[in-house]
C-alpha cells in the first residue's frame, strides 16, 4: 500500500463575496482536507465566515458541469469544445447579418467582478458584439453609486469608502454588513470593526425598515419606511445646513473642499422646503429623533454616512446615493481620516491607463427600444431584458449570451423573463450550472473550478476599507478538457471577429498575443503601471510587480486610506459637482410622490428584501453547508399585521403582487416595523429541468416572482426591489388526499 502525499497548504483569497478574507487550505492526495482563515493575511486577520469552506463543496460538486452541453431535442448532450463554438459563433453572426448587430443580447452576472479574467477579457467579447442590448447585475444593485459617482467625482467607480477603523460615527441606511460583510464597503470581519468603533467612544446607528444582524449590535436603531430614505436624508441636510448655523456656516464646513466643491448655494435652497416636520408622517421618524442623528454627527470627530442596496434598489436611489454623499462632503467628513476616503489600489482600474481600465462612465447615450430607459455605462436596465424579448420589431432580442448570472431569480418579474428565454432563436451559457435560467440556453460552456485559476480582485480592492494587494495562484491544475472562463470568451470573440471581418493578419496576431498573455501577464503590467509600481521610474526594482505578489502568499498591507483630493478626481476640472443637474431636478418627482396629505393604501403591504450571511447567489443554495438548519426562506411578519391577517407562526401565505404570487411560511417578529414584510432573494429552485439537488431540496420562492419590472429609479433605471406593494393572506390547506390514493408517475 503506497502511503499518502504530503500536504500541501494554499494560501488564496476567498472569492465568494466581497469581503476577501484570506484563507489556508491544505491539499493531500489531490482532495482538500481543511480550510481556515489565514491568519498572516494583513486584511482580514485570520477571519472567515461560512462560505469560505463551501469553497471545497464547490470545487467537488457533482451538479457542476465539465464539459460543454447541447440541448437536444432528446436531451442534453455532450459535444465538444471545437463544436460548440463553432457552431455558436456561425449561429451568432448569422443572426446578426439578417437582423442586425442589437438582435443579440448579453447577460453579465456579479460572479464576474470576483473573476480576474472574466473581468480582463469580457469587455472585448461585447465589443465584438457591437451591440446596444447589454445587461448586467449592476442595474439590480448598485447603479445608483455608479451614477452618482460618476455625475459628482467624474468616474463611475470613484466610490467614496467609510473609514471605518478610525471613525467615530457610523450612520448606516438600508445595509447590513453583518450579514454582507461589508458590500461597496470591503471590510473583512465587520463585527469586530463595528465594535472598535464602540469601544474608542463612537456611535453606530442604523436607519432601517428590519432591525436587522447590524442593527442588534448598533448603539441606535430606526425604524423608517420603505422608498423614504431619501425623504430623511433630506430632512438630516437641512437640520445641518438651515438650523443652529450662522450665514456662511455651511461652506466653512466644507473645509480644505470649499476649494473644489460647485453647487453648495443650491443644496442649502433645495433642503429648505424639508424640515423633519414635514417628512416624518412619510418616514415614521420622530423630528427629534432625526434632530438627534444630524446633531451627534455633527459633534462627532470624525463620521461617515453609509448606505447600500436598501436604499439603492428602490424608486429614488439615485436620489439616496446623491444625499449621502452630499451629507459626508457638507460636513467636512469626505477625504478625511475617520470620514469617506478614496482608495489608492496597486492595480488602479480608475487612474490607470484606458486599456487597463474601465471608463469614467457614460449616461443616456442611447435608450432601450420597447420603454425608453436610459443606458448608463454601455449597458441598459436589466428590468427591460424581457420585454426586448417579447416586443415585436426591428432589433428584438433574438439570441443571448449570459455569463455567470441566473436573472431569472435575480431580476425583477422572473417569471416574465423565464417566459422569455423560452422564446429566443439562440441562447448561450457561459456558467457551470444547470440552473433556472441556463436550463433555456441551447450550449452551456462551463468554465474550469473557482480554484483552478489564479485570483486577483481588481474591482474589490477599488473599494476596500484599506489599500492591500494579494494575488492567489492556483490550488489545482484545471484538466485538458477544461477551459477558463476568459479562454471561452475570447474564443468566442475571435471566432467572432473572423467570421464579421475575414481572417485578417491584424487580429489573428492579436488574438495570439491575448491568449499567451493571459489575466497573469496583463495583471502584472498593471501592477507595474500602478501607484505602487515602476512605471515612472523604469530603473527602480522594488516596485509592486506579480512577481512581488507571489512572493507575499498572504498579501501585502499598502496601509490605510488616505486623502487624496482634488488629484483623485476623475474630471477634467478636478472639482466636485455638489448639484448635478439630473440629481436636483428629480427632487420634483420625490415631491410628487410623498404629498402633504398622502396616505397609506388600505390593506397594502410594503415587500422588501434580506440577505443571509450565507446568502450571497442563488448557485450557493446548491451547497449543503451553507443551506443546514432552519429554513431561512419565510415571510417576516410584524406581530400586529399577523394578527390582522390571521396569520400564525409557520403558517402559509399567500403573497401577491402586480405582477405574480407565490406561497411561502410565515415567521412572525417585531424585527419588522409594522406594514412591512421581508423575504430572502435567490430562492425558487422548484421550475423544472434544473440540475441542482440540493438546491432543489430546499428551494422556496423567489422574491423575483413578486418584483416588479416596471417599478425602478427612473434616473438610473435601477430596478426597484424595496418596497414593492403586496398583499398577504392565509394560503388555502392542501387538498385532502384522493379516496383511490395518490397518482402513479409519469415514466
């Protein structure tokens, strides 16, 4: 008996949210035997939360797809990579020389932000695309910071950060990092750094419809009404701006920023007309209580102002994301030590070079063909996917490319979209699930395991609470027949390019020198080109390079944030514009839709979302660890609206929106402020023809069955998820059995 290989530790970084803690995994007879936090890992200090270990599960999952597959008219069906691509592409192009370059669509899900050549290499393919109808993640997330960053810093990326190791107020809208670790806000082990804040005499408050992980440990939580923040956030502005001041005390605020801020006079007219009298029958927040807030920040050495999906993922995010910042500039606390800081990354995505980079950002360059909606970035809402399906007419959507993404759970009205899918001339996966949306596609490619390529995280850095860097090589060498997900995209848009242009010389070399660069080579010229590397000193040979990261397993601390404008600024000017027009005129609209003598809709619930720390993707449910315990998908219920209902504890609801209705268990708690209800996203695994066991053992109902697609930030054309109008019943019982006894199966 041969005896076993020695392990082997793995020092990589955990790539299943965006916290990036730093993990140690040991390796024997090509199986992982352990996984713990890394302990020498500068940034996150030896913490890990659940997911982490799933890392394992995932690699080995039975479920996840090795090799291309063809939906048949008997079935799946294996063929081979040569195959698939070449019949994808003539398909592709053939579609696009009869209807034209927009009749093919593309779907980017958030999987690609935690994956280095994804994020290096799909941009190309869409180029190659040439086409108007591009989708992602980001219009049911964070399209509201991106707008706003890039209407008031000049980049869409250019996020302002909470220093949340050194400040002393932390006021948090609509987020709960306990259980995000952190999103738009890169913050590893969040509990202990929310206690710091404590235990140096600080303040944490939370402003939220759910008292959420985040608020049970905060000094101070509130409730507020769904879609109102931007009410409150306005009444805060004008506690600091109009009351207790004397004439100019606003701009000798603003500090050192006086010098590079524009639009302060119209801020202090506009927030006027909203003293916290006249929002709190909107907001169900006390004036005092706000009065309260604005004053300790105020006081505070040093605050910062944070919110996130809540108040982004309804009808007035933009508006939100704009007072926030706003709020943090106005008060002296945006780049400042303790207050919002910019990062500095070593592979610098904002200031680096255009062919390393993302744009500065872009808005209403062109609109979506069926309602109108504003493209933002080269990509429109997602909320008008499937109605581009479905509108007749010159540059419907006939064939679609997803890659890493189920819509179909994580957009408004899935149901809609998975109608759809089911009409398209062609439909292709680039995804290592069978899941509710790829179960459309007619190929599925399904890149190599998370572990099976090396890992560098160039957005997350970009937004991290403090500048480090840490690339991960890979655990395991990906087998012959496997491919990386940056290999099938070029493949895919150079097989692309010839057909459109002929095999020219040009693109052939460019296609061979992308495929031996690879993320590795490319990640390297970025880093060298970076604040940390030797680009402006050729000579020098200590600067940041690949080769300094691999010599760091466990990362390289580059050290706190720090100030870093006017220099930072991404426009030309290098001023901040504090009153973007779009911005100021959409307060008319908040307006309009909270009236002096509103009132509620009898009867009507308000349907908002929730996150679990082990809920990041709906593909994590197919994970047995991370799906143990009590079932975590049921309706949250105040106690006074069960009782109104008659609803009790474990009972079944009936949730109805605009646009469908799903029955769900009920979990009554005063977590909820009355008039509110809360589900989990990512469930509804029950659809057929889906691969995923363990997912479908547990599969519960999908939030995105009730959302609606017509509801969104009309700025941004984010989707609007919080506050969605329901209505809520006791589901009809089951059926009683038949007298003749249950139905045989069909074979």
């Amino acid at each position: 008996m041969s005896a076993s290989a020695p392990s082997q530790v793995h020092f990589r970084t955990c790539n299943l949210c965006e916290a990036m803690c730093g993990v140690r995994i040991e390796v024997a007879d090509g199986r992982i035997t352990s996984i713990k936090g890394d302990d020498a890992d500068p940034f996150s200090r030896g913490h890990i939360c659940p997911k982490a270990v799933a890392l394992r599960d995932l690699h080995e999952d039975p479920d996840r797809l090795r090799h291309p597959m063809k939906r048949t008219a008997s079935g799946w069906e294996r063929v081979s990579w040569e195959d698939a691509f070449d019949d994808i592409t003539r398909r592709l192009h053939a579609l696009q020389q009869e209807h034209g370059p927009h009749s093919v669509g593309a779907f980017l899900g958030n999987p690609n932000v935690h994956n280095m050549g994804a994020m290096m290499f799909g941009a190309g393919l869409l180029r190659t695309l040439r086409s108007r109808n591009l989708f992602s993640a980001t219009s049911v997330d964070q399209l509201p910071h991106q707008l706003v960053a890039h209407l008031m810093f000049g980049h869409q990326l250019l996020i302002p950060i909470p220093d949340i190791d050194r400040t002393r107020y932390m006021l948090i809208l609509g987020a709960n990092p306990l259980a995000s670790n952190g999103s738009l806000m890169t913050s590893p082990d969040v509990r202990a750094r929310l206690r710091a804040i404590q235990e140096r005499g600080g303040k944490v408050v939370v402003i939220d419809p759910r008292r959420t992980e985040t608020a049970h440990i905060a000094n101070q939580h509130v409730f507020v009404r769904p879609g109102t923040d931007a009410l409150a956030l306005l009444s805060l502005l004008h506690v600091v701006l109009q009351e207790d001041t004397g004439e100019d005390t606003g701009a000798q605020r603003l500090g050192r920023l006086a010098a590079f801020v524009d639009g302060l006079d119209s801020v202090v007219s506009l927030v006027r007309d909203f003293p916290p009298e006249r929002t709190a029958p909107h907001t169900g927040i006390a004036p005092e209580v706000l009065r309260g807030i604005a004053r300790d920040y105020l006081a505070a050495e040093g605050a910062v102002c944070y919110g996130r999906v809540g108040v982004s993922t309804h009808p007035f995010g933009s508006l939100c994301q704009w007072l926030i910042n706003t709020l943090n500039i106005v008060t002296g606390n945006l780049d400042r030590e303790g207050g919002a800081l910019f990062t500095q990354p070593a592979f610098d995505i904002i200031g680096g070079p255009r062919a390393l980079g993302v744009s500065r950002g872009s808005h209403g360059r062109w609109k979506s063909r069926v309602r109108g909606l504003p493209e933002f970035s080269g990509e429109l809402p997602v909320a008008a996917l499937a109605e581009e399906i479905l509108t007749p007419g010159d540059g419907r959507i006939r064939a679609l490319l997803t890659v890493a993404g189920n819509p179909v759970l994580s957009t408004p009205n899935g149901t809609q979209l998975d109608t759809a899918l089911g009409q398209l001339d062609l439909m292709v996966s680039v995804d290592p699930y069978l899941n509710e949306t790829t179960r459309h596609a007619h190929y599925i490619l399904p890149p190599a395991s998370v572990l099976e390529r090396g890992h560098y995280d160039l957005v997350f850095h970009v937004l991290a609470v403090r500048n480090t860097a840490k690339y991960s090589p890979p655990v395991f060498t990906a087998g012959p027949e496997s491919r990386q997900d940056w290999e099938i995209l070029l493949e895919l848009q150079h097989r692309l390019e010839t057909l459109r242009d002929g095999r020219t010389a040009r693109a052939t070399l460019q296609y061979q020198a992308l495929k031996r660069l690879g993320p590795e080579r490319l990640l390297d010229v970025g880093l060298r080109m970076g604040p940390y590397g030797s680009r402006f000193h050729p000579l020098k040979k200590d600067g940041l390079s690949l080769a300094k990261l691999r010599a760091a397993p466990h990362g390289i601390d580059l050290g706190p944030l720090k100030p870093s404008l006017p220099g930072r600024l991404g426009s030309r000017s290098k001023r901040i514009q504090l009153a973007p027009e779009l911005l100021v005129a959409d307060v008319a609209r908040l307006r309009a839709a909270f009236p002096d003598d509103a009132a509620p809709r009898d009867g009507e619930l308000l349907l908002i979302g929730r996150r679990h720390l082990r809920d990041n993707n709906s593909w994590m449910h197919n994970v047995p660890g991370l799906v143990k315990g009590r079932p975590r998908c049921t309706l949250l219920m105040h106690p006074e609206d069960a009782s109104r209902l008659g609803l009790t504890e474990g009972s079944d609801a009936c949730v109805r929106s605009r646009v469908g209705e799903i029955t769900v268990p009920v979990a009554i708690t005063d977590d909820v402020m009355p008039g509110v209800v809360s589900l989990p996203h990512g469930y509804g695994h029950q659809r057929p023809g889906i691969r995923l066991r363990v997912a479908g053992a547990h599969a519960g109902a999908s939030i995105n069955d009730l959302t609606d697609e017509q509801a969104l930030d009309t700025v941004s054309g984010n989707a609007a998820f919080s506050g969605t109008p329901v209505r809520v019943r006791a589901a009809a019982p089951p059926a009683p059995p038949s007298p003749s006894g249950p139905a045989t199966p069909a074979a």
